[in-house]
C-alpha cells in the first residue's frame, strides 16, 4: 500500500511532468488534450514512467479530476 506520503509526491511529479517530445513537447502533461491520450491509449502507452503518468493522467481526466493537480503545478 503506498503512503498517503509517497501519493502526494507522486501526484506532484505527475502535476510537473512535461511531455519529452512529439506534437505536446515540453507541455506539462496535465495540459494535454484528452483525445490525445486516448489516442495512446489505443496505440499503446510507452513502457516506464512515462507510459505509466500518461495513463494515470487519463484516467484523471476521463474521471474530472483535474483540479486536484492543477495546486501542485510548480511556478517557474
């Protein structure tokens, strides 16, 4: 089970994550378009981290949850 710890700073390395290349490079992922990752979703999902934070994002998405990730945004 991961500690309430652990989610917090997972959903914080979500929230600042940024596209590492493609059409969105450099975008935070939380910026991407939903159809976007449904697309992945249907081409498959990249392998490690990535691929793991763009499903989870989705899902967070389909789910309205995106709010709760928008406070965790780090101001450069």
């Amino acid at each position: 089970m991961i500690s309430p710890e652990d989610q917090r700073a997972q959903l914080e390395k979500l929230a600042n994550t940024r596209m590492p290349y493609g059409k969105y490079e450099g975008k935070l992922l939380v910026y991407l378009p939903e159809p976007y990752l449904v697309w992945y979703r249907q081409k498959g999902f990249p392998k490690g981290t990535l691929g793991d934070q763009l499903q989870l994002m989705l899902e967070i998405k389909v789910n309205g949850l995106e709010d709760l990730i928008y406070p965790l945004i780090k101001k450069n």
